[in-house]
C-alpha cells in the first residue's frame, strides 16, 4: 500500500515497489563497488537504454526518499542517497546524450550554467522551501564542478568531469573554506592529493 506521498511520485503500486527494489539493490551495489566505474559496469550497465524505465524507476525512488529525508531530518541511507543521485545525474545525462545524439548535427549543446539552471526549475517543486536544496546546489556543488570542468557547452563534457570531481569530493578536507591553509589553494591541487 502507498502512502500519499509515495502516491506523488508512482503512478502504480507495482511502479513503487519496482522503485523500491531497485533502490536496494543499488544500495547493496554501492556497498561491494566503490567507483564509478565499478557502479557502471555492475549496475547501471544492466539497465535498459532503449526506454530508460529502470532509470526512471531510480530516478523517482532517489526523489521520493529524499523528499521523505528533508521532512524527517535523517535517514539511514543519506550517503547513498547522495551518491546515487549523483550518479542518476549522469546516467540520465548520458541516455538523453545517446538518444539525441545524430551524427548529422552541429549542436553545440548549452552553456553549463544554463544547464544548471534547467536543472534547478526542473527540480524546485520536488524540493521544501525551506529546505535550502536550491542555496546547496548554487553555492557548494555547482561552483566546484563548473571550476574544475571550465567554461564550456553541455556537449563538451567527458566522463573525466565527473571523475574530476568525485575525485575532488572524496579528496576534500572537511570545512575546507574554514581553514585558512586550504583557502587559496586551486581546486585542481586537491585532484593530485
């Protein structure tokens, strides 16, 4: 049985547990594959391209959960649901890539700020008002990752971004900007730490 918020996010009872189950089984993944790399081929490679369902299905789970992290406060899964959002992100990014993809084109994508700002319209009435999601993603997670891939279009970002800046997080001092010995350093020195 769902219950009403579930309801705002599944169309189906069968949708929801299917959701539910994939959510498991990335969660017992992310335990046994620590990279990216890992997660890809043990995982997200298993899903079907052609329609995106499964990928839809986590996508709608990683929002639900979430919804329902930001109203009690705590979960027992936030790190993963962090990480898999993150990955869903690039997931989702690479089959719209592949299904708009033609060879023929001269598309020159768009600038990563106006990406980013896509991304925060399509995402805000998901997210609590006071739940300070949009402020996290303008200020912390955004800037970092649009100064180490550099000013560039949608189209011209590889896989070496992202692992750029997974590399970044895993590798950051915590409270980074508190400490002065870390504040003028480049964010590309912490990739070599």
């Amino acid at each position: 049985m769902m219950d009403a918020r579930a309801q705002k996010y599944f169309k189906t009872e069968d949708s929801y547990h299917e959701a539910m189950k994939l959510f498991q089984e990335y969660v017992d993944a992310q335990k046994v594959n620590k990279t990216l790399e890992e997660m890809q081929s043990k995982f997200f490679d298993r899903f079907d391209d052609e329609t995106g369902d499964d990928t839809a299905l986590l996508e709608q789970a990683a929002k639900y959960l979430h919804s329902k992290q930001l109203e009690t406060g705590a979960d027992q899964n936030s790190a993963e649901l962090r990480a898999l959002i993150s990955n869903l992100h690039i997931k989702i990014d690479t089959l719209q890539s592949a299904a708009n993809s033609d060879p023929k084109s001269t598309d020159s994508g768009i600038s990563l700020t106006q990406a980013f700002e896509d991304f925060l319209s399509s995402q805000r009435p998901a997210w609590k008002e006071s739940g300070g999601m949009e402020d996290s993603y303008r200020k912390i997670y955004f800037p970092i990752f649009s100064e180490l891939a550099g000013v560039r279009n949608t189209n011209e970002l590889a896989k070496n971004h992202v692992i750029d800046y997974a590399k970044f997080v895993q590798n950051m001092p915590s409270n980074r900007m508190k400490h002065a010995r870390y504040k003028d350093i480049p964010l590309k020195d912490y990739l070599t730490i």
